[in-house]
C-alpha cells in the first residue's frame, strides 16, 4: 500500500470514524432530551404507565411520580382507561404492575378503570405484552408515561408496531429533577436505544437489556 493510502485508512480511523460517532451520539442525545421536554397528551384509548422500583410493596418515588402523573391525566379524561406495567424486581411478593395498580386505587381511581401487565421485566417486553392487549381489543392510540428520558425509545418501539402513542413525562421525576442523574439517564439511552435498533433493523443478537 502506498503512503496515500496509508494515510487514507489513518484518517479513517483515528478522525473520521470518531467524529460520525461522537455525532451520532450527540444528535440522538438530542433527540432523547426533546422527547423529554414536551408533553404530547391527547385523547388515547389506554394510559400505559411504565413500572419502576417498588420497596415492600410502595412504588418507589421514581413510579410514584410517574403514577401521580398518570392519575392526572385520567381525572382530565385523556383516557377512560390505565394499565400498570412492570414485573416482579428483587422482592418476589410483588409486581411493580400491582404496587401501581394499588396506589392509583389509593389516589381514587377506579378500580374497573386499571389494567395491570405484571410479566414484562424490560422495555421491550412489556411492549410487546401490551401489544396484544391492544391488538386483541383493536385499540391503537396510547398515552405512554415514563420518565422523560425513556420516552424516546418507547415511543419508537409502540410506532414500529403500528401504535399512535403520545409522549407525557412524569412531573417532579426525581431522574430528570437531578441534572446528573438527567444527564447520565439521557446518554445511557443512547446506548440502550442503539442497542434495540441493531437488534431489531440489523437482526444482531445483542442481549436485551433495561
């Protein structure tokens, strides 16, 4: 090879390819934190509310600021319905689907109005659960509430399935409260969601992982 070539590769490999991939990373980034900022909530058939840590049986306060948010906007009749997700964490007497479904009936809501989806244990099978819950009661608008940071990648897994689903981050998340915790929540994302496009565009068999 000549000295062209050879510098050629050179620049390939120590300049270009770094800088597309430090672009990379930033333009999703980006992406990630504008999903965040707004809330899109509009009439939708179900309320989907993403789980998170429960300690004996008490949403931990990153769920219940996602909780409290959702029982907001079912009293403002976004959606008739809820359904709780999550599985069963460290303490097998509990699913974060159940803690939630008994704090929001604490808060007032319904019972006959709560769902629960206890089997998921990471984003993407909790999605695919709720899938056919959706599919089989041919409803295709949902309302997703999580932390803000999450709701890029599950927005995009519920559109890559045919589901209208509008974004509404939790209010007085204890994640996005916290600029640190923001900012490391935001650029795990990037990778977690870049994982989950390798997977399911490239068919590469990365773990799955939450």
């Amino acid at each position: 090879m000549n000295a062209a070539g050879k510098k050629w590769i050179f620049r390939l490999l120590f300049a270009y390819l770094p800088l597309l991939a430090l672009s990379y990373v930033l333009v999703l980034y980006t992406l990630i934190r504008l999903s965040a900022s707004g809330d899109e909530a509009q009439p939708a058939d179900i309320i989907v509310v993403f789980g998170a840590a429960q300690y004996n049986g008490r949403p931990s306060p990153v769920f219940r600021a996602r909780l409290d948010h959702t029982a907001s906007l079912f009293r403002a009749s976004y959606a008739s319905r809820i359904m709780t997700t999550g599985g069963h964490g460290p303490d097998a007497r509990f699913t974060e689907a159940d803690v939630g479904k008994e704090y929001l009936l604490r808060r007032g809501i319904p019972s006959g109005s709560i769902l629960t989806e206890p089997s998921g244990s990471t984003t993407l099978g909790t999605i695919k659960r709720v899938l056919e819950f959706l599919r089989g009661q041919h409803l295709d608008k949902v309302i997703a509430v999580s932390d803000g940071f999450h709701l890029f990648r599950a927005k995009q897994i519920f559109r890559d399935n045919g589901i209208i689903v509008y974004g509404s981050p939790a209010k007085h998340s204890p994640i996005e409260s916290n600029l640190r915790s923001r900012l490391w929540a935001s650029l795990r994302e990037v990778f977690v969601y870049s994982a989950y496009l390798a997977r399911q565009k490239l068919h590469i068999p990365i773990p799955e992982r939450d």
